[in-house]
C-alpha cells in the first residue's frame, strides 16, 4: 500500500486581499445548511486577476426568503434570465431560475475578509479562530 506524506503535499494558503476581482460562475449546487435550511452553493473562478487568475472562490447563497435580495444580486449582476417577485418582508423574493443558466457568467465580486471559530481547540480548549475570504457584493462585469 503506498503511503502520503500530507505535509509534504500541503500547499500555503493565502488569503485574497480585499477587493473587487472579476469572476466566472464555475458551478451552482443546491445544499442543505447546518441548520437544515435550503441554500446554494456557488463557486467562482477568478479571471484578469493577475497572480490570482484560476483561484476558485467559494459563496454560499441562503434560500430563506429574507435572503433573497441576494441571491435577485447575483442573478441580476450575471445578467441571467429570472423573475423576482418581491414578498411581504424585507429582502424577501419569490425567485425563478435556472441553475445551469449561471455556469459560465462573469460578474465582479467584492471580496472581504472575516475572522470565525473554528472546530478545532486550542491548549485552553477554546475554539481556535482563523481568517477566510468573503464574498460582499456582486456586480455586472462593465
């Protein structure tokens, strides 16, 4: 049985400075949180980014109806066909579309970064933090 020295394979992560990068929707996946709520897993491809050009970027979409207004971003930045219908409360939207219309659109992205606990315990047993990327906002690509 061969053996993997995973250190020896690991690469150094490095986080996207803030900013906007132009990006191409690879794939749209529906999901369940940890929650239990419906929700859409998006990944991005950067394009035009310099040294970041073919890094993939990963955001998740709600699917709870105060959560629309983002997801109505996305589709309306990437210029997918769609119908939003605006519900009783704020930011909700009853949302018509097509995953499969998505994959390949290029919008920017607004990247951002956030600090969160992680699952693993440090010495005094408390949740370690760590740092990952964001996405903030959407728009069409000029």
């Amino acid at each position: 049985m061969p053996r993997v020295n995973f250190k020896a394979t690991a690469a150094e992560f490095t986080l996207l400075p803030n900013s906007n990068y132009p990006v191409r929707i690879e794939s749209v996946e529906f999901t369940k949180s940890q929650a239990g709520n419906d929700m859409l897993n998006m990944t991005y491809v950067l394009f035009s980014a310099g040294e970041f050009d073919g890094r993939k970027l990963f955001d998740r979409l709600s699917l709870l109806p105060q959560a629309g207004w983002k997801l109505k971003n996305v589709l309306e930045a990437a210029q997918v066909v769609h119908s939003a219908i605006p519900g009783a409360g704020k930011g909700e939207f009853d949302i018509d579309f097509d995953t499969d219309d998505c994959i390949g659109h290029e919008i920017v992205v607004n990247v951002g970064q956030e600090t969160y606990q992680t699952k693993q315990l440090d010495a005094n047993g408390q949740p370690k933090m760590a740092i990952r990327n964001v996405v903030n906002g959407y728009q069409s690509v000029a």
